[in-house]
C-alpha cells in the first residue's frame, strides 16, 4: 500500500514503463520556444483564424505522419509536432506564406551568426553592422 | 564586417533549427498585428503558473463534501466547474466520469493530446506520448499496472476518447479514512493522475499515521 502511495504520487507509472517518458508534475516547457509557439496557437484560435477542431486535425496529421517517418513519439516531440502544424495552418489561412517563412528564418539564422555571443540577436543586425 | 569571416567558430550565437523556424513565426505574426508579444507573455504566464491539477483536486474535494454539489457536476459539468471559478479555454464542454467500485474511467487523446486545461493545466509528458495513446485503449489494465494500479478483476475499465469538442475529468473514489476531512485537506490528497484515470487516491500513509 504504501509502495503505491509514492508511485502515485509525483512519479507516475514513467519508471514502471519505460517506454513513457517521465514525467513529475515539474514545468509544462522544456524550453522557451515551446511556450512561444503553444501560446502563438492559443492566441490565433481565440481570434477566430481557425477553430480548436481544426487545430485538433492538424496537430494529429502532423502526430501521425512524424509517426510514420520514424519518430517514436514519446511527448518530448510534442512541440515540434505543435510547430509543424502552426506552420502547415498559418500557410493555409493565408497568415504566412510558406516562403515568407523560409526566408525570416534565413533571416534569423544570418543575424544569429553576426552575433557575437552573449548580446541578443536582432533581425537585420547582419546587414547593419 | 563580414559576418563570420573572420570570426572563429564559437564567438558567434546560433539558434537551433526549432528556435529558429518559432522566431520566423513570431516576429512575422506580430508584424502583421496577428499576435501581440506581450499577449503571449500572458498566456504563457497562465499555462506555467496558474492553471494546473490543483484546480481540478478543489472540484473533487467539493464533490466528495457535497452531494448536491456532485449530482450538479455529473450531470452538468462544465458549469459546475465554472461555479468554483474554472474556465476558460479547452474547457468549454466538460464531462465527469465517476469511479466507482464497479467502474474506473481512463481518458486519453488518440489523435493529438486534447486535455481539459481549466482543471488540469497542460497534459503531462506521457499523455501526449504515442505508448500511452495506443496502449490504453487495447490494454488499459497494462497501463494502469505500469502506473502501479491493480483494480478487482471485476471492476469494468471504461476508456474515454477526448475529442476537440468534448473533454473528460475523473472523479476518482475518496479514500477510506478520509471521514470528516475538510475540503483543503481533501483537495491536498487529489493527485493529476487520479483525475486522468491512470492512477487512485489513496491516503498518504503519513496522514493515515497522524489519524
């Protein structure tokens, strides 16, 4: 009885089963963009852009085909997959265009590059020096 | 100056791929006046301080002190849970799933990780993994014996399917020995996991020794 008391507890079934990531009730992210693109979805649906089903169907389209490309999909994916639909739906509202997104993210990793480290990256640094 | 041309390879800062492809998204959608960054902030705020399973353990401990409270939640969830100050997003369209000695409730998402937020916050790590999302629904008794739960042979496993439209909250048993218990104390015993039907309330054997 009390084995299953501290089981239970914070440290649910994760070292029982290890196929299950583990998981105690620590922080919802596992880093800063994953709260970023988690709150950009939320914040996108609340102004009508697209429905919660239609979220729904993306996020599983995505789920399932990184699925079939071999991602064991054990949760710690889940943001990625949170991404890729974003992407997929903004393109689809006509929000961003597929290729507008390529190339900001071009343009992110040229003004990364021209940081030196430790300063905060800004976009267009690399073409103002 | 040429940006990296002289530089040597670890004076300068790099984002990761992800990091790079969610600073695309954000600095694009503000932009456009999509999203606003300091709504972000806020939203954030809410999902990693405020909202979580503590929430969901008052709804519990209430139902457990009060009948009329519990018939009020099973029959009509979502605004019973909005009576205790509950809601927003995701948890729109409640349904409670009493535990009984005859039935134990199990919810998963199968198709992504729908999860009511209101109550329990952001799905734990497991409950979007693709091991759980299949294997409960062929072999909850598997699961739950993973999660150290063992149920009565006769104790029928329902496994509830969340959808985008409709979202699950079990009310798990309340423990023997918890007689007289007021509601804070109670709530403290309620774990996330009982409330997901992967795990049972049971008394900590610390309290149970205090008695």
């Amino acid at each position: 009885m009390n084995a299953r008391v501290r089981s239970d507890a914070n440290d649910p079934g994760a070292h029982l089963l290890p196929e299950l990531p583990r998981d105690a009730e620590g922080p919802v992210f596992d880093a800063p963009w994953q709260a970023q693109v988690f709150a950009m979805a939320v914040k996108l649906h609340e102004q009508g852009h697209f429905t919660w089903a239609e979220w729904a169907t993306h996020l599983g389209a995505e789920i399932k085909s990184a699925q079939e490309s071999g991602d064991p999909d054990r949760g710690d994916t889940y943001y990625d997959h949170w991404l890729r639909a974003l992407e997929t739906l903004v393109a689809e509202k006509n929000l961003i265009g597929s290729a507008e997104l390529t190339d900001r993210r071009d343009a992110w990793d040229r003004a990364a590059r021209a940081t030196p480290h430790g300063e905060p990256i800004v976009l267009g640094r690399e073409q103002n020096p | 100056m040429g940006a990296g041309d002289h530089d040597h390879p670890h004076e300068h800062s790099e984002l990761s791929e992800l990091e790079l492809r969610v600073r695309a998204l954000e600095s694009l959608l503000t932009e456009k006046g999509y999203v606003d960054p300091a709504a972000l902030d806020e939203i954030i705020d809410t999902y990693e301080n405020r909202v979580g399973p503590r929430n969901g353990a008052r709804v519990v401990a209430r139902a457990w002190s009060n009948e009329e409270y519990k018939a009020w939640l099973l029959k009509d969830a979502t605004a019973a849970i909005a009576d205790l100050g509950y809601t927003g997003r995701q948890g729109e369209d409640m349904q409670v799933l009493e535990n009984t000695p005859a039935v134990h409730n199990m919810v998963v998402c199968t198709l992504c990780s729908c999860y009511p937020w209101p109550v329990l916050g952001l799905p734990p790590v497991w409950y979007k993994s693709a091991p759980y999302r299949s294997r409960v629904v062929i072999d909850p008794r598997g699961v739950l014996a993973d999660f150290g739960v063992t149920l009565p042979d006769d104790t029928e496993i329902r496994v509830w399917d969340s959808t985008s439209e409709m979202r699950y909250l079990v009310l798990p048993m309340r423990p023997e020995g918890t007689e007289g218990w007021n509601e804070d104390r109670l709530a403290d015993i309620v774990t996330r996991d009982s409330m997901i039907g992967t795990g049972i309330v049971s008394v900590p054997a610390a309290a149970a020794a205090a008695e």
